[in-house]
C-alpha cells in the first residue's frame, strides 16, 4: 500500500482492524468473525473489519428504535440543520472518502470523487427539504368541519446498499430519513465496508457536537445472519434494498409478509436508442461513458444500444475507435478511464456472459479478454435483437449493438427486456422524442432525450418499473415512502353531522 494510502485511511480514522457495530458508540469485539477489504486492482487487503454477529445486530436496532423516539419531536428544520453539517463535513472529507471509494471498489478516481460529490448534494437538497414536507387542507362537506393530511416520522429506516455506489445510495436514503424524522440502520455490501465505517464516523463526529447517538447506525455482516434480521424485524418499518432482483424478490416476500415497507432498486439493463438524424458526437460520447463508466458496473450502465440502420455502420466503427482508446488500469490514476471489475466473480460472470453471447450467434466485434486480475476488456457485440442474453443483466461492460428501421421496431425491442430503470433517445426530431416519452414510448422509470442512461440527478425520484422493482428514492416527492400520512378531521361546530348525508337517530333521542 502507498503512503498516500495509509494517509487517507489514517485521516478517515481506519485502523488496520475495524469494529463492524455502531450504534452511535462502536461495539468493541462484534461477534460476526473478520472480513477482509481487498483492493480489486492490486489484490492487496487495505484493512480488516469485525462483522457483526445477530446479537450485536439486536443491541444496534434496539438502541435505534430507543433513538427515533428522541429524533421525532426535534423539528424538521433542527433535523434540517444537522444534515447541513453533515454535508459540510463530507466537503471536508470528499478527497479522502472518494479515494477510499477508487481504492475499495475500484471506481476510477473521478467517479469516486463525483459519488462524494452525489452525498454532498443530496444533504443539501434534504435540508431544503426538511421545511417542505407538506400536508394537503381538503374542504369538508360537512359544516363546521376541517380536513387536512400531515406527515409523520416512520421509524427506523433499514438500508441495505449495493458494492457499486458504497456510500451515494446511503445518502439517498439517510438524508432524506433524517429530515423525515427516521433513524437508518444500514448494511454495505460485503465489498466495500471500510467505506462504510468511514461514513459512519464522519456521522458520529456531527451527531456527538449535538449530544446524539443512534441517528445513524452500521451493522456489518452477511446475509444470514444480518440482512435476515433486518428483513424480518418489524422494529424495522422500511427497508430500502439496493442489488440483484433475485434476491429482491426475496426482499420484497420477506418484509411483505410482516406488512413491512420497502424501497427496491433492482436490475438495469438500460438501452439507448439512437436515431439517423441524432448529433453524432453528443450520441458517442454519451454512449462511450454509459456502457464503460464504473466498468459497467452502475445500476443505469449502457447495455444495449439500437442504431437506425442509416447511422449504424459509422457509429459501431466510431464505438470501436473509442474503445481502443480507453485507458484501463490503476483507478486512482487520474488518466485511467476504466478500472477493475469488483472481484474475480464478477470476471467470470462476464466470461461466461461471453460464451452465452457466441453460443446464441452474436458476434465480439471488440474486447472480451482477461487483463488480469479484475481487469477487462470492454466489449462490443454485434447482436440480434431475438438472443435471450439480451434479457439478462450482466454486471460488466458489455454492450450490444442492435440495428433497427422504423422507430416503433426499437421501442419494441427497446420494452422487451424484463428490467425498466433507464432509458435514452438521441435524436433531432421532436416527433420522435415525443413519441419515445409517451405512454407508447419507453416503459422505464427514467426516459432521456439527448443524454446517455448513466448519470441521474439527486433533483428527481430515481428509480424503475418492471422487475427493477417499483421503488423510488432522493428527489422529488420520494420523501414519502420514510414517513406515514395521516388524515385529520376536527370538528369545531356544535353538530355531529355525518359523511355521505346519512342520519342515526334513535327513538325519542339521546
């Protein structure tokens, strides 16, 4: 490990050994056994971490639950306030979060950065937030009558957050919670805890200047016996789950069945549709960063592109140009365009991919190689829009090229996938981008017109349909989905007159 390594884990506060267990103060000796951070470009362990164990998991929650009681009669505004420091102390820390993000995942050094940056923005989005959190006033039809909905804190909000973006999609939920009067209980993937344990300090450091613990809590472990603990406590009103739609589904069913809340976002293969008469070099460039970015491994990556056939050929030569320019290698080198897959699991995932591709007809037209290590080639596949591969989600940078005539033909291929998170027209006709945005038009959550699928702001709800699973989290109303409505009617007449017109009148009265 470089010296500037051990600078950046000794700033964040990461010991050699970590405790996986917060609560607010840190469980010394968690029960869970170690778990080992490997840095996927060099194979080298950054440093260790002590899971936590179901006993720990039980201290944790239950001190959570203890603490949302305190935090929900703080007024929003005051609950407003402390996230504005926590956005602050992200800035203070952005250089050294965002490399430990580059050095655990692998994200290259500006896309680490950015994903600092995304944290940042969502803190200060959800201190606006926390004076808007309104309530409708309903005229009532009977006199002497007001009704109107308030919003009140859920509980403790469960977050379960993927390896891809370690520390951006906790924001998405913890800021937002917090302004909503939650405390969050948060398991990181098995990936990327160091970074986890960074961010949980940095939420100490603010909450201790007020006084408070058990806002913001960690939980490091496996899926049993952690994530099942989650699942199944109904201290746990909402869980907001970030990864496969496999185990999604498992998710969904589990808390379900407790009458529990959740939040999914699920699988992506995004698709973009570009047209004969789109910017070429606007088309290129956004496809290039959507299907290589994060090393294909973003929730809203590039997978399928549709070419009209009067642009095809030249942009499949320009792709292959392109790609034979991009520079992979050590993410933390700010020259480097593509780093590593997460671990060698994701490498033979790709592999395998591959064989599929050649076994249903399609055609590697670049890439496809082993570099060693985590590392690939991103790979470009000529396909035919009838291959099954095209329905699956593979975590890596594969992308395939689709030719197509008539608009309505890729929409329809563009629809048949079983995913629907985001999706991208480029195009110059504002006919065909109206017709890619209506209700006969892309069946996603997110739908662009002349920007890429990869890249979505904290300002509107991000998420999809299908079997992305329904969920949405950070911008515009989502802020729903961590508190409960409550509907009120207060009568200040001297009459109890009924909904709907309808008289109870015992004989000779009351």
């Amino acid at each position: 490990m470089t010296a500037t390594a051990n600078e950046v884990l000794e700033r964040l506060e990461i010991e050699p050994v970590n405790s996986g267990a917060c609560d607010g103060d840190w469980i010394s000796q968690p029960s869970g056994g170690e778990l080992a951070s490997i840095n996927p470009a060099d194979g080298s362990v950054i440093a260790r971490v002590r899971m936590a164990g179901r006993d720990d998991y039980e201290q944790v929650a239950a001190h959570a639950a203890q603490a949302f009681r305190e935090w929900r009669m703080i007024p929003a505004p005051k609950r407003g306030e402390i996230v504005r420091e926590m956005a602050d102390e992200l800035r203070r820390s952005k250089a050294d979060l965002g490399a430990l993000v580059t050095m655990e995942m692998g994200k290259i050094r500006a896309e680490g950065q950015g994903e600092v940056q995304e944290m940042i923005d969502v803190a200060d989005f959800a201190v606006g937030l926390s004076r808007q959190l309104y309530g409708l006033t309903m005229h009532s039809e009977r006199p002497g009558h007001r009704m109107y909905e308030q919003w009140h804190p859920l509980g403790v909000a469960g977050v379960i957050s993927a390896f891809n973006f370690p520390v951006a999609v906790w924001s998405w939920n913890a800021m937002i919670a917090a302004v909503c009067g939650d405390c969050v209980l948060w398991k990181p993937s098995s990936d990327t805890p160091l970074t986890a344990i960074a961010v949980q300090k940095i939420s100490n450091r603010v909450l201790d200047r007020h006084g408070l613990k058990g806002i913001f809590n960690l939980v490091i472990g496996r899926g049993d016996p952690i994530g099942e603990a989650m699942l199944n406590d109904a201290r746990v009103p909402l869980v907001s789950f970030t990864g496969s739609t496999q185990v999604g589904r498992r998710v969904a069913q589990t808390v379900s069945h407790r009458m529990g809340r959740t939040i999914l976002e699920l699988g992506g293969n995004n698709g973009i549709v570009v047209m004969d008469d789109a910017n070429f070099d606007l088309a290129l460039r956004a496809v290039l960063f959507g299907a290589v970015g994060t090393a294909g491994q973003r929730c809203t990556t590039t997978r399928r592109l549709f070419l009209q056939k009067g642009i095809a050929g030249r942009m499949t030569d320009a792709l292959v140009g392109a790609y034979k320019q991009v520079t992979i290698g050590d993410p933390l080198d700010p020259h480097t365009l593509m780093g590593p897959l997460v671990n060698q699991r994701a490498v033979e995932d790709m592999m395998e991919g591959l064989d599929a591709v050649r076994g249903q007809g399609g055609e590697v037209i670049y890439g496809g190689g082993r570099l060693g290590g985590c590392f690939v080639e991103p790979t470009l596949v000529k396909a035919k829009p009838d291959m099954p591969i095209l329905r699956e989600e593979i975590f890596a940078p594969i992308l395939y090229l689709v030719e197509f005539d008539a608009l309505d033909q890729a929409i329809q291929w563009h629809n048949d996938v079983p995913q629907g998170l985001s999706s991208a027209m480029f195009t110059a006709n504002l006919i065909s981008a109206e017709r890619f945005l209506s209700h006969a038009g892309s069946d996603c959550g997110i739908a662009n017109i002349n920007i890429g699928t990869s890249g979505a702001e904290i300002g509107g709800a991000f998420g999809g349909e299908k079997d992305t699973g329904g969920g949405r989290e950070s911008g515009s109303d989502s802020w729903k989905a961590y508190m409960r409505r409550q509907t009120n009617t207060i009568n200040w007449s001297s009459q109890l007159p009924l909904a709907q017109g309808i008289e109870f009148k015992l004989e000779g009265g009351l």
